[in-house]
C-alpha cells in the first residue's frame, strides 16, 4: 500500500478514527518513517499480532531509544568541550517532561532527526558532517534547514552534494523499488509546504481570528502564497547566521543554526508541539557553553510548551485511548464544553512561545560581533 495516499484505519491496532481527515494524504513524512513503520509491523505480525499495545510498544523502541541517545551525544559534544553543564543537560534531557510524552507516549519520531543533527556537530566539518546532516534530513526533512551551515568546510559543495544527495537518491530508489507513484508522492510532500492549521508560529494569529470571524474563510488562502514566505525567510536567516556568526567556529555554527530555527517556528504556516525539540537541543549547547544568562528562556520555552501540549492533546486523555477506549469520548465532550476557552489558550499560548523566540533573535542579534575560537578537544 502507497503510503502517500489515502490510507484507511487498519483494524486492530488503529484507535483514533480521524485517519485522513478531509481527504487528506495520511503522511507526508520521506520514505524512511513509511519504511521503518511497516518494518516494525513486519515484526508485529512475525510474533503472531499477539496484542495492539505489543505494537505500540515496538512503535515506540527507535524513537525512545534515540532519544536516549540524543541526550548522551548532547553530554559528550559539551564534555569533550571542556563545559561543566555537560552533566546538567544530560539530566535535563532524561528527565523532561515533554521528551518523555514526545518520545515515550506520543509517539513523535523527532528525536531521530535531531539526533543526526547532533552527531553532525560532533564531527569535524567535512564529509562526515554532510553525511550525518544527509541522514538528518532523510528522517524528517526539517533538517534540510540546517544544510548550508553544516556542509561548511574542507570541500564544501562535496558535502552540500552528501547533505542533500543521501535523502533525495534515497527517497527516489525506495519509492521506485517499492512501486509506489512518484507524482504522488511529490504532490503530497508540496502540499506540507504552505499547509496551514493551528501552529505556534505567528500564523496562529490568522487562523485564530478565522475562528473568532474577524477573517472569512475566503480569507485564508492567504496561506496559498504567503504560506512560503518561511522558505525564503530561512534563506535569510542562513545568510544573516553566516554574516553575524560565521560557520567557521563551533559557536558561529550553532548560533547560526539557532538563527535558522527560530526563523522556522516564527513564519512556517504550520508548527506542532514537537518542532520545539530542535530549537531545544541546540538552545541547551547554547546555555551551556557560551550563554549562561538564557537558562531561564529556556525553561520560559520548555513550560510554555509542556503547557501547549496539555491543552492541545486535552489534559493527554487520548493517550490513554489504546487500554481506556473512553478517554476519546471524555476527550470529545470536554472539547465541546470549553472550546471557546480551549482555543483562546492556545492562541494566547502561540503568541506567548512567538514573543520568546523573538525576544531569542534579538539577543543573538545583539550578540553578532561576538567571537570565540574552538576550545580544544578531550578525548
């Protein structure tokens, strides 16, 4: 079955009966989550289909476990870095709170890509950081934000060819071997490009006055245009990250990258809960090797969205769904008693997370003529 089609529930093991709403493809993910799913059901239905939570539970193994792997690559990037918070981010990593619902409840993949990204920094620039950086993006193609920066180095169009050759002649020989159609599968990936929606970028501002009636229906194809202003708008932040920063330092690099992110989840039409575990790791790198004093930002952004997550997903009822089937329904009649209350926290929420990440821009902005040369190596 083409995943980038219509996929219908799958009896047994699907539990939230909103697959495809709209009509809309079920995913629009590269081929590698497709692909790492349907291996993981492969195995499900190798034991016998003994009992959906069995596949959940397999569901859950790469992601949890790159997590975990995340958190220690994030603890050696700054113990091989001399940074005494090495131990401090690795704690903080473990033990949030919304990694752990992300990764071990939800279910969201990002830590998988988040975790190339960080083993790109940990690699001395050339081609092994164009590879990580290649895989990155073939996890989830979010990555491909952070290709210029990362390519940076000895060679650098050789590692730009790594960083975006591996996901594109990936994608195409597995959609060519598996027979899946091509004009399909491109027409679902571009149609994420401008795909609007509640979102914890500025964005939220349209569609939250769509809701309230101030915008009429009509009035939201705005996102058909302007729904791409984040691509070049990312553009620039890469050129800014390479003029104030300069790819050629540690410091330049992740600052450069952070410039980017925080451009990606101001002015993308669309932003979920998860997109915040890339400014995350990076902003943790930040903190504690050269930016003490944005501790506090950090946990500002880090409880802004735990609290997004918990109002979005209805006190996390629907994660209960697979061993209590009620959860949904409790989920659905509290939804209709507070719903106007509902969406103007979140509304409220999304401009809280925007004003912080404006407040992030602007210090890095301050910080633009700041140097600092590579602490050497431990081993």
């Amino acid at each position: 079955m083409n995943p980038y089609g219509i996929i219908p529930s799958a009896p047994g093991v699907s539990f939230v009966n909103n697959i495809s709403a709209g009509g809309n493809p079920t995913i629009a993910y590269l081929p590698f989550w497709p692909l790492l799913l349907g291996g993981l059901y492969q195995v499900y239905a190798f034991l016998g289909s003994p009992s959906p939570l069995v596949y959940y539970f397999l569901l859950k193994q790469p992601i949890i476990i790159c997590d975990i792997l995340l958190a220690y690559f994030l603890y050696r990037y700054l113990e091989r870095r001399g940074s005494d918070k090495a131990s401090f981010v690795l704690k903080v990593w473990l033990f949030s709170p919304f990694n752990i619902i992300l990764s071990g409840i939800w279910g969201m993949f990002d830590a998988i890509p988040m975790l190339f990204v960080v083993l790109a920094l940990t690699a001395r620039p050339g081609a092994y950081r164009g590879i990580w950086a290649g895989l990155a993006t073939f996890a989830k193609s979010i990555p491909l934000i952070y290709t210029i920066p990362l390519a940076r180095g000895p060679k650098a169009l050789r590692n730009l060819a790594l960083a975006l050759g591996i996901p594109v002649v990936a994608s195409l020989a597995i959609v060519w071997l598996t027979g899946w159609s091509f004009s399909v599968f491109g027409s679902t990936l571009q149609s994420t490009l401008a795909k609007g929606g509640w979102s914890l970028s500025l964005w939220e501002i349209v569609v939250y006055l769509n809701y309230a009636g101030v915008i009429s229906n009509s009035g939201l194809g705005i996102y058909a245009s302007a729904g791409y202003v984040w691509i070049a708008s990312v553009g620039a932040a890469t050129a800014l990250g390479y003029k104030w920063f300069g790819f050629d330092t540690e410091r330049g690099v992740v600052q450069s990258l952070l410039l980017i992110t925080l451009t990606f989840l101001l002015l993308r039409g669309q932003v979920n809960e998860q997109y915040a575990i890339y400014l995350f790791a990076l902003m943790l790198i930040d903190v504690a090797m050269w930016s003490p004093q944005r501790r506090g930002l950090f946990i500002a952004s880090l409880s802004l969205i735990l609290l997004g997550v918990v109002t979005n997903n209805v006190l996390l009822l629907r994660f209960l769904s697979p061993v209590y089937p009620q959860a949904l329904t409790i989920e659905e009649n509290i939804i209709a008693a507070v719903n106007p209350e509902r969406n103007a926290l979140l509304f409220l929420q999304a401009m809280a997370f925007c004003a912080l990440n404006i407040y992030y821009f602007y210090a890095l902005y301050k910080e633009r003529h700041v140097r600092t040369e590579d602490p050497l190596l431990l081993p």
